[in-house]
C-alpha cells in the first residue's frame, strides 16, 4: 500500500538538516501513545535526541509543532481517500465504500496523526491546517455528489450527505480506536457498520433529492 510520503523513524540522533522532520516524527509518536494533548515539546525533543532548545529554530511552541503535524497528516488522509475514490470508478456507489474502507484503515494505522488531526480544532493554527482539511472533506463531497446523480437524486444535498458521512465515519472509527467494538463480546465489524450507515444514509438523501 502506498502510504505517501514516509515519516523518519524515531532516532537517538538526527542528521544536518532533518531537525523538523525528527521533531514532527517524534510528536507523531507521543500522541499515537497520549494523545493529541499528551505531550510537550521538550518530550518530543528528548525523544528526537536533541536539546530541549532545538525546536524553537522550527517551532515557536507544541502547538505549531501540532499543526504541521495535522497539516502533512490531512495530506496523507486526503491522498488516501482520493485512491480510493479513484474517479469513481467502476461506480460511485462501490467507489465511496472504498472510502470508508480507505478512512478506516488510515484512523487504524495512523492512530497518532488521526488523533492530532481530529483531537482539537482549536488546539492548532488553522491556517495551516485549514486546506488540507478542506480538499478531504471536498473529496468525499464530490463523491456523495456523483453517487446522488447516479441514483437519480439531486446533488443538490451532497454537502449535507458528506457532512453525515464524516460524521458516521469519524464515530465508528473512534470507537474503534477506543476497543468498544470489541467489548462485552460484541466483536462488530467497523468496516460493516460504516458501510449499512452509509448506505442508509444514501438511500434518506435519494429520497429527499426525488421530492
């Protein structure tokens, strides 16, 4: 799978000239293990292997340091998606549900840039986030608007479809992050619940785009 630009692993060192990108490495792994408030920015120095002073020549504090690591995360998660969607082919409909798959897979294998990304708007600057955030969600607009059109709905109600579908989208895969699928033996399938809620939402939107 092509996961898109790589990240460095973490090191006990860095080499001249990739200071930021061992930085933004070492938060990425701070808040996979804490959380997107769980950690400070001389951790993340420590565990780049530099001095508590390093970061500043990049960063001026743990919440710019956040948002260019929300910033490349949104990038990865846009690039994701697009694959996915690649087109809309062979149908929008087997398309989108590729996406949820796609949007899942990323929340579970990159639990630290999923959870900097979605932990607190507020938390990171929001016009180095904003963009990216922007093309993701416009991504599965247009396929919401494609999927409409092929069942004869009006597309006029993408947005709002799109909107639903994150929001379904992002409760499954949190409570598949936090175990609650797989608790009291439940043992449910995120991929499946994502897909009949999206469907059911699909079907809503149809039929309010035919009145």
């Amino acid at each position: 799978m092509d996961r898109g630009p790589p990240f460095l692993g973490i090191r006990r060192g860095y080499h001249h000239g990739r200071l930021k990108e061992a930085l933004i490495e070492a938060a990425r792994s701070l808040i996979a293990e804490r959380g997107a408030t769980g950690f400070t920015l001389a951790e993340a120095a420590k565990l780049a292997g530099v001095t508590t002073a390093a970061p500043y020549r990049h960063f001026s504090d743990r919440n710019a340091l956040l948002s260019e690591l929300t910033r490349q995360g949104f990038d990865l998660f846009g690039q994701r998606l697009k694959g996915a969607w690649n087109d809309g082919r062979p149908d929008p409909t087997a398309a989108l549900a590729r996406m949820g798959t796609a949007y899942l897979a990323f929340a579970r294998e990159e639990p630290g840039l999923y959870s900097a990304m979605f932990g607190n708007a507020q938390a990171v600057v929001p016009a180095a986030t904003g963009l990216p955030a922007q093309t993701s969600f416009s991504g599965l607009e247009t396929a919401a608007a494609a999927v409409l059109r092929q069942r004869g709905a009006n597309p006029a109600g993408s947005q709002r479809l799109a909107q639903q579908i994150w929001a379904l989208s992002h409760g499954v895969a949190m409570l598949m992050l936090a175990g609650y699928l797989v608790q009291g033996g439940c043992d449910c399938d995120p991929e499946a619940i994502l897909a009949g809620g999206a469907t059911s939402l699909v079907e809503m939107a149809v039929q309010q785009g035919r009145v």
